[in-house]
C-alpha cells in the first residue's frame, strides 16, 4: 500500500481533468520517504522536517510511503495516476530533464527524490560514494510522450569525485523546488 502526503505545496498546483490532453511528455516528481517506522504519522511530515540535517537534499510533494518499506513501483502508480499526471508528475518541458535522486547509506536506499530539473546532462548516472558508506547516485533521462515517465537510466556513467558531484549538484542542476 502507498502512503501519500499532499499538503500546501499542492495547492496551487493544475490537477489534469480524466480528459485533459497531455502536451508534454512527463517525469515523477515525489519523495519516497524511504524505511520509516511512523508510518501513520506521516501526515505531519514536510521536506523541512526530512531534510533537517541535509540542507542539499532534494525533496519533493507529495511525500510517499510503503507498506513494506519497498521502493514504489512507479510502473504501477503511472497505471494509477495517468489520467491525472500532477498528482506524482511534472510536464518535461524543453531544456530539462527527469530526474531520480537517490540517497544510499551501507547498500540501504535511505530516500529517493523523483522531479524535473534544468540539467547539463541529460541521460546516464552519476554515483559518489562517501567513506561514512553514505552513496548518491542520480540519474537523468528524457521521457516520451505517451509513455511511462523514465526518472532512472540503465547506464552508469562514471562514479565522481567529491568536487564533481558538488558541481552536479549545486552547479549543474537547476532544481525547481516546488
């Protein structure tokens, strides 16, 4: 079962119609909150309350938990969802990329962040592995109109040093926080 938390960030935001024509193909955008052991108090939570320690974490609403502390099976929410693509999407528009953030801490994924970002990359994944056993990887790629929104590559493009991944982070996205 998925657990979601809307909240503010929401509010403002266009929900497709059930016949609302997609123009643009589209990404996921959510924080799957990773194990949390609270899981009917997550109505509270906000990417602030997530990120406390971690100011350069991306996050994004809803937040989603699972059940089984699984990582969510985004084929099976896109089946959900797609008559209505914002409620777990963003319109890949020109210039940006989708984007799947994940935060590993001893082969353990800790968090994952799906969104669109101004990228200078486009496709492939990018790893930085810490010596505390902490490992981000992000991945790019561009989704098709019509189909399930990709946020994942299968290729990895090389594992960065601790100057690159800055620069990916803070120089090379453009993050449209929400």
């Amino acid at each position: 079962m998925l657990c979601v938390v809307f909240g503010l960030a929401l509010a403002g935001a266009a929900v497709a119609s059930e016949d609302t024509q997609v123009e643009y193909p589209y990404c996921f955008r959510f924080t799957w909150i990773g194990p949390y052991q609270d899981k009917q108090h997550i109505a509270g939570l906000t990417c602030e309350h997530l990120r406390e320690d971690f100011k350069n974490v991306p996050c994004r609403r809803p937040l989603v938990a699972t059940d089984n502390d699984a990582i969510p099976d985004t084929i099976d929410l896109w089946r959900q969802y797609h008559k209505q693509p914002n409620t777990f999407g963003c319109p890949l528009v020109p210039g940006e990329a989708c984007v799947k953030y994940t935060y590993t801490y001893n082969k353990g994924v800790q968090n994952i962040t799906y969104m669109c970002a101004k990228s200078n990359a486009t496709y492939g994944c990018y790893r930085q592995k810490f010596i505390s056993g902490l490992e981000v990887e992000v991945c790019l790629c561009k989704s098709e109109l019509g189909h399930v929104p990709c946020n994942h590559a299968t290729i990895s493009m090389h594992n960065l040093l601790k100057s690159d991944i800055l620069w990916l982070i803070l120089g090379g996205f453009s993050l449209i926080w929400l």
